[in-house]
C-alpha cells in the first residue's frame, strides 16, 4: 500500500496558506487611504519624518525609544511620498504575514496541521487584529516579532539549540523596540520560560537571551532621558498622572476584551476545558502537553494594563493565548469541529466586515478609530483629493488655514508644495482680520466641533461651506464674501486671547481699547465670566459708572451671589449717588456675608447721605469691628461723632 500523499495534496498543500494570508490581505488594505490619520498615526508620521524628535521633545510630542517603525516606514515614505498609504503599508503586510509565526507557533506546540491552519484563519479575521493592522501604529508589528520570538522559544525547548535561542532574543529585541507597550509579555515569558523549559541550561539561555533583548531599549531610553525630561508611555503627561487601578479601568479593559474577541474567549474558554479533560498530555490527539499551560500567564495583561489606561491595543498581546486554545477546541478536525470552526471563523469575519460596537473615543480621532467594519471605511483618498480641490479654488498668492493634530497631515503636506499653507490656527486664527493675508479657506481635520468648539461656532457663524467641497475627515469653509477677501475684526484663537489683551491694555491705561477687547470675548463666548468681570472693571476705571453697573446688573442675574460684582455694587451705587439701589445692594450683601466690612463702610455713607447719622455711626463701628485697620472707615467715623455731638438726634 502505498502511504505517499496524493500528488495534488503535495503539489498544493501551500494553497490554503496563500488563501488565508490573501483573506487577511484583502481584510487589512481594503480602501487603507480612505480615512484620514487620526491622532496617533499622526505622531508617527511626524516621527518618521523627523526621526530626532524620537530623541527630542516637540510641543506635545513626546520622544520614544520604540523606534523600528518608524525606520520601516522611511522606505514606503521615499517610494509613495509621506501619506496615509505609505504609513499604513507595513502595518498591513507585518498584520498579515503575522499567520505564519502563529500557524509554526502553534504547530509547534499542538504538532497539527489542522490546529495551525484555524490559529491562522482565527488571526486573519480577528477583528481586533485587523482593525489595528490597518492603522499606521507599530503595535501589530511589535506582535509579529513577538510571535516570532515565541516560535523560537518554542523551537527552543525541543531543541536546546543556541541558535534558537539567539533567534528568540533577537526577535524579543525587535518586540520591545517596535512598540515599548511589548514589556507586559516580557515580563509573562520570564515566568513562562521557568515552566515551559525542561533544564537548568535552558532556562539560563533563555533568561540571559530575555535580558539580552532589554538592551537596545535601555540604551535607547538612557539616550532620549539625555536630551528629554519626558519619555513617552514611561513618563508621558496624562499616563504617569493616572497611574492606578480601579474598577471602572479594569471594567473597560474586559469590556473592550470582550467586544472584540466574543468567539475567540469562547472558543479558547473550551480549548482550556477540552486540555483539562484530557489531561494534555496527547500531541497525536491536537492536545498541547501540560507545559503548554503556562501560555495562560499573559491574561495578567488584562490587570496589569489598565494600570497605565485602558486600550485596546494591548489586548493585541493576548492573542496568541487565544488563538493557541482556541485551535485547540477546533483541531483535530472532526464534521463537527469543523462546523464549529467554520461558525467561529465566520462570527469573526463578519464582525470584521460589518463591524465591532466599541465605545467612543474620548477624544476626537480618525474615521478608523470610530468602527471596526471594514466595509464602512470610505473610499478615495481624502487627503489628496481635499488637497487637489483647494489647489483647484485657489491662486499661489492666496493662503490656506488648517487647523491639524500636528503639521504632518498629508493635506498640508500634499498642499503646501504648490501653495500657501498656514497650519495649526490657533496662534494664526487673528491673520483673518487682515484681508491683505488673502486667508481664502480655513480647513478643520477631523471633528473640529469636538476639539475645537469655539473654532466651529466661529467658522459656523462667518463663513461658508463650499457645496462641492466634501471630503470625509475634512471641513472646509470659505472666507470670502462675495468673492471678496474681508475683515473679520474678531478673528483670535479664543475669548480667553482677548481677555488677556485687554488686561494688558488696562495696565497701560488704555481703557477704550480694553474695554473693546473685553466686548470681543463676549461676542466670541457669551458666558465668559472673566470677561464679563473685567468689562464692569474697564468701565469703572473709564469713569463709565453707569455701563458698568449695567454689566454688574447682567452678572447677577445669571450669578446673584457673585461675590466680586456685588461688593463692587455697592461701591458704583454709592458713587453714582442711587442711594435707595445701595442701602438694598449693602444689606444683600451683608446677608450673604459678601464682604461685610465694605459694605458695612458703604452703607454708614449711604445712610449719612440720607440723615441718618446715628445709623451711619452703628454702620461704620461694625465695618471697623470687622476690619479695625481701615483708615476710611475710622475718618468717617469720627466725622459722624463729631456730628452727632454738635447735634444728637431727638430723644
């Protein structure tokens, strides 16, 4: 009899690889450039251009010692220009070819070909895993060296080669500088390597390989703290200051792990049970050996995570785990296995395609980063596409103002080569109050109602959307009026920019233009109390009582108790001599126990001015009972008793 494969069998047994590498292929570049970058790939790109910002700190931008993707990307960057298509490539090939360490990982510790083949197709319609694979974020590269690293250990324990453990070192190296996030499953293969190898020499190679990778991290890191007193995800602003776990972390990481791994935790959950069942001990049965147990340990990523924040992304790390046990309840395949795994397989696919229910982003991000469903991404290429239509509507003389996460979007990159860029408005927003500028279209990137409110509301009062002019992750407005360029006199960045130039013109005595200022930033924000509060101040020192007791008047009926506007109330009422507004304005004051030596002082004037000396004299000695250091106040007294002695009141 003869035992040699069919000769079809071993002539095409690569075609159900090259069919799921395509399927993971086709899931991570479908319509990779039709949304725009969001914050994230931002920075990248920034890095990748700039590569000593990863040394350096620029802004908000924060240097990093997991530098390999950027230097992957450089190549992509010369070849396609520096755009979302040349970010994206390398996350979408190192995403896919990431099935074929899995399958040898697996194969390795399974020795079946049918488990290796469902941890692949598991990988390659993971929704989680295609969802990041088509992000320019070096965090599915990090994972397919990691895969690689694992594979190697592996290869490792069976062949106590050294070279194997040299490849696996080097490979955790690549782990660790793709993306520093990879130290959670170092820290879970020094644990794993205790149990997973057989002999004291083993696992002092693989513990001198595993710290031998840690290396050209720390190198790295010692340089950037050189040169930087920040260091991204170790001493990042708004990481480091929430460094705690809680509940509500904790919950949105299982959330999260949930949302988007359903079938793969169920599948896996079952793979446990069936190796708890057989007592994994049988490799000829797809049954793992007992050592293979330990690969659980990296579910402590689940805990350790939301330490730094709850994301996504470090759920990437728990994939081999569960496409490991999963394939473990899918293989050997049997018809009802393969119904299973086929059903499995598909739920994951269909999540991928039509999408995951994940919460929303707390800050304003890309397309992308708002669904998992690869059908929804939009098609085109908004960035080049935006960027031809503005070169199209506009002359070389006129200017373009974009607000962006930072000044490597490609729409300003795309655009500035042929024309006028003016990027990041916020400190360049008040050019519009010079028609000369030739400000012609202000362009927002992303949700700019989310980021920038105040920004929106402006651009939704003044200026207009060109009806031709719609690009997914771009809103563009025009300036003009008419065709014409025009002044737009209030055009800062926010009221709080008026307010302080207004402060600034007060110090210099010049009260008109302060108060004009002041008036601005409530035009721009209507419900600023600093504004509202140096306005009533501008007026008095203008010697505007009355404007200024109008404004007060307007404070305290959103706020009545302010506490600064009605002591100044009284003050204005006692100037502008409204004697019966003052006498009710001090009371209330004294009531609400709003500087109650003041208004004690305004209303013994205020009662003088009426005739009421005895009354005045009782004001003045509880104003200086309150405050006996007032000079004012003890004047005013002893001019009320000598009055009251040249003439005592009627008894």
């Amino acid at each position: 009899m003869n035992d040699k494969p069919p000769i079809w069998n071993a002539r095409f047994k690569w075609v159900p690889w090259a069919l799921v590498f395509l399927v993971a292929l086709v899931l991570r570049a479908y319509r990779l450039t039709g949304f725009v970058l969001n914050q994230d790939e931002a920075h990248w790109l920034l890095y990748a251009l700039h590569k000593s910002l990863l040394f350096e700190p620029l802004r908000n931008s924060h240097p990093r010692p997991d530098m390999l993707f950027p230097m992957l990307a450089s190549l992509p960057i010369k070849l396609f220009g520096p755009n979302e298509l040349a970010l994206r490539l390398p996350c979408v090939l190192f995403g896919s070819l990431s099935v074929f360490p899995l399958a040898a990982f697996v194969k390795r510790l399974t020795a079946g070909n049918a488990a290796a083949l469902m941890a692949a197709l598991l990988l390659a319609a993971s929704p989680l895993h295609v969802y990041f694979s088509s992000q320019g974020i070096p965090d599915v590269i990090s994972l397919f060296w990691l895969l690689c690293a694992l594979v190697c250990l592996a290869r490792a324990a069976d062949t106590n080669a050294r070279r194997d453990f040299v490849l696996f070192g080097s490979s955790l190296a690549l782990t660790l500088i793709s993306k520093a996030n990879a130290l959670y499953f170092w820290i879970c293969l020094c644990v794993i390597e205790h149990f997973l190898l057989r002999d004291a020499r083993q696992r002092r190679m693989c513990l001198g390989a595993a710290v031998g990778a840690l290396v050209p991290l720390l190198v790295l890191t010692a340089i950037i703290k050189m040169n930087s007193p920040t260091l991204s995800f170790f001493q990042e602003p708004g990481v480091t200051t929430r460094f705690a776990l809680t509940i509500d972390k904790l919950g949105s990481e299982c959330s999260l792990f949930w949302r988007f791994l359903d079938a793969s935790i169920v599948a896996a959950a079952a793979g446990v049970f069936l190796m708890a069942r057989k007592g994994g001990t049988s490799l000829s049965q797809g049954v793992p050996s007992r050592r293979s147990w330990v690969f659980l340990v990296p579910v402590i990523t689940l805990v350790a995570a939301p330490y730094f924040r709850a994301t996504a992304k470090d759920l990437l790390l728990l994939l081999p785990t569960l496409c490991l046990f999963a394939s473990v309840a899918l293989a050997p395949m049997t018809s009802a296995r393969g119904l299973i795994g086929v059903a499995v397989v598909g739920w994951s696919l269909w999540r991928s395609l039509w999408g995951v229910p994940i919460p929303v982003p707390p800050r304003p991000s890309s397309a992308m980063a708002r669904t998992t469903a690869v059908l929804d991404r939009p098609g085109g290429w908004p960035s080049r596409e935006a960027a031809r239509w503005l070169m199209g509507h506009t002359t070389s003389d006129d200017a373009t103002l974009i607000t962006a996460f930072t000044f490597t979007d490609p729409l300003i990159l795309e655009l500035q080569k042929q024309r006028k860029v003016i990027p990041n408005a916020g400190p360049n927003w008040e050019l519009l109050r010079d028609p000369a500028n030739r400000i012609r279209y202000v362009v927002f990137i992303e949700d700019h109602r989310a980021y920038a409110p105040q920004f929106a509301e402006y651009a939704d009062a003044h200026f207009s959307a060109p009806p031709d002019a719609h690009f997914p992750g771009y809103t563009i407005y025009s300036c003009q009026k008419q065709g014409r360029f025009v002044a737009y006199r209030d055009a800062f960045n926010s009221a709080g920019d008026y307010v302080q130039r207004g402060i600034a013109f007060l110090r210099q005595k010049q009260c008109d233009q302060a108060i004009e200022a002041f008036k601005t930033a409530l035009h721009v924000d209507p419900a600023g109390a600093a504004a509202q509060h140096d306005l009533m101040i501008a007026y008095f020192e203008c010697d505007r009582r009355e404007d200024a007791v109008q404004i007060g008047a307007e404070i305290l009926q959103k706020e009545p108790v302010d506490p600064f506007v009605n002591a100044n109330m009284a003050i204005l009422y006692l100037e502008l001599g409204r004697i019966e507004d003052g006498l009710a304005q001090c009371r209330k004051n004294i009531h609400l126990n709003i500087a109650p030596a003041v208004s004690y002082g305004v209303l013994g004037q205020l009662l003088e001015k009426q005739g009421d000396f005895a009354s005045a004299r009782d004001a003045y000695e509880e104003s200086l009972a309150l405050d006996p250091t007032n000079q004012v106040t003890t004047r005013l007294l002893a001019n009320i008793q000598s009055k009251l002695r040249q003439n005592p009141p009627a008894r």
